[in-house]
C-alpha cells in the first residue's frame, strides 16, 4: 500500500525558502566578517551617507535601539562612524568609512551571488513573477495595499 504524501501548506515551504536563503547569506558574509543584518544596514547608508539613525530604522522596519546597537558595531569594525547632527544634538547619523565605502560592493556582490543561486534554472519570467507573488504575499501578511509596480532590475 502506498503511502500517501501529505500536502504542506505553501507559508511552510516560504519559511523554509526563507530560513535558507538567510543561511545562504549568512555564510557568506562571515568571509566578509560580517553578521546578518549588517548588510542590510551597510547597504542603506552606503545609498544615503549621512542617513539620521531615525530614518534608517524606520527604512529597514527594526527599532531604533537596534539600530543603535548595530551602528555601533559597525564602528568598532571600523566600517561606519556615528556623527551627531549640526543641527539638532538629539539626532545622530551614520556614514561609512573608507573601509565601510570599500565593502558595500561585496555586500551587493554577496547578495547577488545568493539570488543567483536561489534562483538557478529560473527564467526571467519566472524571476519576474516570483517577485511579483511575493510582494503580494508580504502585502497580504501586513494589510498593506500593494506598492506600485516598478520595473524589474536584472
């Protein structure tokens, strides 16, 4: 008698996508020396240098102390320095240093590297429509109405 498969729920095989791309990632950044998260952190000052401590955690969707805890990090390895605003002393910003500036391109080479492997044997159609569904997935998740369309980057 065969047995019969039992059907997982699509958020199961999302989550496990999920859990191994971030492991993917992670792995990658220790050769960087790197934790997760920083790259998200790096990659967002590295588009706004100067960017307030504020905003960055309003723009990656994480409280500010943690925030706070990564810059400082950042700092101790040299990557990011933590200056007060001019114009308003409860503020601070964060900018890369020269060595910070120097390895935001293996960030992005990084995760390049991982969506590549996550998405080998993929067409570009499928590419396409993979990112489609998902911010239709995330967008349902938060009860969000979905972002406007915006031309893929290859």
């Amino acid at each position: 008698m065969a047995v019969k498969k039992k059907k997982q729920f699509v958020t199961a095989h999302l989550s496990l996508a999920g859990r191994a791309a971030r492991t993917a990632l992670s792995q990658r950044l220790t050769s960087l020396e790197l934790y997760p998260g920083q790259d998200a952190v790096l990659l967002a000052i590295g588009e706004e240098d100067g960017i307030a401590l504020r905003d960055l955690a309003e723009r990656l969707a994480v409280r500010p102390p943690t925030i706070t805890k990564t810059v400082a990090r950042l700092g101790s390895q040299g990557l990011v320095e933590k200056r007060n605003s001019d114009s308003d002393a409860r503020q601070s910003h964060a900018h890369l240093t020269e060595k910070g500036l120097a390895i935001v391109d293996a960030v992005r080479s990084t995760q390049k590297a991982v969506e590549r492997r996550a998405l080998k044997g993929f067409s570009n159609k499928e590419r396409k429509l993979m990112r489609k569904l998902l911010q239709r997935v995330t967008a349902n998740l938060d009860g969000t109405p979905l972002p406007a369309m915006v031309p893929d980057e290859e």
